[in-house]
C-alpha cells in the first residue's frame, strides 16, 4: 500500500508535525531539568498516549490529566502518577478509587471543607486517596486566593489527620499569563505564581503539616519564569504544540507550531474577496483569545497564504470564510485545493478530532503521513 500525502487525506483533518513537535519537547524538557523542577506535562492538549509518552522521556513519567476518561486512558497506556487537575466533587471519588485499586497513584484537587470531609469519609470506608489544595495565585478561577489563603489550615489538617488520606501539596495555575504579552509581563506573573504557592507551602510547614509537592505552572510561565525556588514541578501543557495564542504573547516562535488544520477550498466569492473552506467552528473552534495581540488572524491563519494576512475571518458550523488584506489570487487556491490553517488555541482545535496524522518537515516538508496517533475525547 502506498503512503499516503496530505492530498490523499479527507478534509478537515488534524496534522501534526513530528519534527516541530520533537523540537518542543526537548526544549521544555531541558528547561525543566536545569531549574531542577519536575515535569508534569499537562495532556489535555494532547490526549494521545504516544505524545504523552515522547513528554515524559527522560523524566520520571508523572502527568496531569483534565477528565477522568483521559485518567482511564493514560492509565491503561501505563501511567502510574497522574494529577487530576479539576476540582473533584464527591460522585467522582468511586471513579477515583477505582483506578488507585488498579495501582495508579490518581490524585485529586480541592479548595473546599464540605469535599476534604467527603475524601476523609471515604478515606475511612477502606479507600485511598491523594489530594492536593487548590490556590488561586491571580487567575480568578478556582482556588483559595493567596494571600489570605481562608481555609487553609481548615481543609489541610482534615485531610492530613483522615485515615487512607495522604494531603500531597499544593497546586496552583497561572492562567493570568495568557493576558500578557511581553515575556518581562509573563515573568512578572510567573513570580506572582511562585510566591503564591511557596506561601501557601509555607503556610502549611508552619503549622506542622507536610507539604512535599508544589505544583505550578502554564506553558508562558514555565517559558518565562526566572526563579522557580521553592516549587517542586511544573504542569505546562499547550507547549507540545503552540498555537498562535502562545506566538503571539512571546511564550514561542512562529515556527514552533506543530498543529494544523487541513482543508479543501469549497468555493470562491471574488465580490467579497473571500475563499470558503470546509473548516468551520467545529474543525476550528470559535477560541479568538489571541486577538486583542494581533485581530487579523481570526478563527487561523492559512500557512504558506498567496496573499498578505490571510485567515479564517469567520465561520459557521462547517464553513470557514477566509479573507485577506488584498485581493486574493484565486486562480492559486482552485476549489479543490488545500491549505493549512495554523489554530488560535490548539487544545480547543484538536477536541472535535479523534486522530493526528502526523508529518514530518524535516524528512519531505512535511507531505507524507508517517504515523497516525489516536486521542481521546469526553469526560
């Protein structure tokens, strides 16, 4: 059978280039050792246990989960430590309890009393369990906001005193940095993240309770950050692929973005100098969080584009209407051709897709599938 190019592949489909993909890894791997802080790849982006598996070489195979369905998969892909990094409620915690009985150490998350006695109940049934508290460090989203940390000492010392209960640490993300733009402002949050979770750290030592894990991180901090003292690992997540979100707040380069949209040209509107392509909102997703950086971009920008910014500049279910800053040379995209759309924010992109078709640059530019890996969705 012969391989198959990127012209032989239905559209829309998600490809990935191996070669940028790699080149990522490395250069957080190697980041992370020489702070001497853990690595704890956040997989939600990538949800595929052969990208999971390329994130953790040469580390010691911890990960971060988002659902308990990628906690099952990763799991059954040999995972052993996975942080399951959304707050748990009380109907999660059978779920829980099943895989650590399969020997996966699946931790939990909270910053509530009502759920820290609900883990301690069920800590006292027979079930095992480890949790870390969630701090807010300045995103506003989940987490006991630092530095009044109310509760705290609270929820700790249930944990810390339940049978079958191990209090793991704390943990915190610094979903702020995305608002920033200059690697001196993402810096500047990644130590407003170091101080809140060292404090909150602290605050636990003090009061006798153990707190062996701090647990930090985003993909602009742990890029930007210049002190991580104090902080044991670090959770980046989108780094594996970037996407124009990350370009365009400085947390990589332009030819760092390993994920892609492919599509077909379906039809061409020369009165409103627009191109309509079979990748709409749902190939796509409608996450514009890049565009108070750059608004041309839109819903993506086409790669190798025959005219100056073009992009995705609006879409509906299944189509995406590309536009451009001057007149578009139709006769270079005949309907029927392809073309890459490079995505805003890649983990919302690859959700509406099962598979990656992987590429290669640095082999033929990229044409040839060489390998597919598969990806799990839901929750």
């Amino acid at each position: 059978m012969a391989s198959q190019t990127l012209d032989d592949l239905p559209t829309p489909a998600l490809i990935l280039d191996r070669a940028i993909l790699r080149r990522n890894l490395k250069r957080m791997s190697e980041r992370l050792k020489h702070a001497g802080v853990m690595l704890r790849p956040h997989v939600k982006t990538a949800k595929s246990i052969e990208i999971g598996r390329m994130a953790v070489e040469g580390h010691d195979g911890r990960i971060t989960v988002s659902t308990l369905a990628e906690a099952r998969y990763f799991a059954q892909g040999g995972f052993t430590d996975i942080l399951y990094a959304v707050g748990v409620v009380p109907s999660k915690l059978a779920a829980v309890s099943a895989l650590r009985r399969q020997g996966v150490n699946l931790r939990v998350v909270t910053d509530n009393l009502a759920v820290a006695r609900a883990i301690a109940d069920a800590g006292r049934d027979g079930d095992t369990f480890s949790v870390l508290i969630e701090i807010d460090s300045g995103a506003g989203r989940a987490g006991l906001p630092f530095p009044k940390l109310a509760g705290l000492l609270d929820i700790a010392r249930v944990l810390h005193e339940a049978s079958g209960v191990e209090l793991a640490g704390v943990m915190t993300h610094a979903g702020h940095s995305y608002h920033e733009n200059t690697p001196d402002g993402i810096a500047v949050v990644a130590e407003q993240e170091r101080r809140a979770i060292v404090g909150a750290a602290d605050r636990l030592r003090a009061a006798g309770i153990p707190c062996p894990i701090v647990s930090a991180g985003s993909t602009p901090t742990a890029v930007h950050s210049r002190d991580f003292t104090g902080i044991t690992e670090m959770r980046p997540g989108v780094y594996v692929f970037n996407d124009l979100d990350q370009e365009f707040i400085g947390a990589c380069g332009a030819g760092d973005l390993a994920l892609s949209v492919l599509a077909s040209v379906i039809g061409h509107y020369p009165h409103r100098n627009q191109v309509l392509v079979d990748a709409g909102a749902l190939a796509l997703s409608k996450d514009i969080s890049a565009q108070e950086f750059k608004p041309q971009v839109g819903f993506g920008t086409i790669v190798d584009a025959p005219a100056r910014d073009m992009a995705v500049v609006a879409c509906s279910q299944e189509h995406g209407f590309v536009g451009a800053d001057e007149p578009i040379p139709f006769g270079n995209l005949p309907v029927g051709a392809r073309v890459r759309i490079l995505p805003n924010h890649a983990c919302i992109t690859a959700a509406a897709y099962d598979r990656y078709f992987v590429v290669d640059s640095e082999l033929d530019g990229g044409r040839s599938v060489v390998a597919t890996y598969d990806r799990i969705n839901g929750w």
